[in-house]
C-alpha cells in the first residue's frame, strides 16, 4: 500500500519536474514560472489530444489559473515545515481534481478517454484512490 502511494507521489513529482525541464531547455540556466508550466502542459494537452480552438483557449486559461495558486500553496506548505508527503498530497490533489473536473467538461468523451489513458490520467486515478481513502470512502 505505502509502495503504491510513493508511486503516486513520484508521478507527480516527475510531471512537475518534467514540466520545470522543459521550460529549462527553453531558457537555459531558469527554471519555469508557474505560467510557463501551464503553457507547457497545455501545450501538451492541446496537442495530444487535437483540441479545438475553443477548447485550447478553455485549456489554457484554466491552467493560467490554477498553477500559480497550487505553487503559491505548495510553497506554503514548505514554508510551514511540513514534511510528510500527505501535506504535499492534498494540495496537489485539491488542484487537479479541479483540473480534472474542468477538462471532463471541455473534452469531449473521445478525448476524456484518451485523456485517461495519458500519464495525467493515470495519476488521475490515483489521485481519486487517494481522496477516497482519505475520506474513509473505499
């Protein structure tokens, strides 16, 4: 169970490293801003899932949004001391189930399941498995 859960974490860890990585080889010696890293998964959205204008501009605002509110939280929780991957776990699961509620409304079914099947949808389903033991709902 505890293996499990450190495999979620590490996914996420690694979407958000890998988002700070890209936005690095595009300005070297920087890390990206929380804005560059929404940009750069809603590139990726945009692109992996073939989304329309309408939806790309829904995408990308979306994610303008949250990002730097779920940084400026994360850094909070840093700052506090806390150091348990709980702490972590529910800021980042707070934020992208309001992500992920959003998306399920712009994509359409075709693209939800493909969404799904994305590394952003299995940590997705890994993120609801850990609400809901969180909440006492199995």
């Amino acid at each position: 169970m505890m293996k499990i859960r450190l495999n979620c974490l590490a996914t996420i860890l690694l979407l958000t490293v890998s988002a700070f990585r890209l936005g690095a080889q595009n300005n070297p010696g920087e890390t990206q801003t929380p804005a560059e890293m929404a940009a750069t998964v809603a590139e990726y959205l945009i692109n992996y899932l073939d989304l329309d204008d309408r939806q790309a501009f829904q995408i990308e605002v979306k994610l303008q949004e949250v990002y730097p509110q779920m940084i400026e939280e994360i850094e909070a929780v840093r700052r506090s001391g806390a150091n348990s991957a709980e702490s972590y776990d529910k800021v980042y699961d707070k934020w992208y189930a309001q992500l992920d509620s959003t998306y399920q409304q712009v994509f359409t079914d075709k693209q939800w399941a493909r969404y799904l099947k994305s590394p952003y949808g299995r940590e997705k389903k890994a993120r609801d498995k850990r609400i809901r033991k969180r909440s006492g709902v199995q």
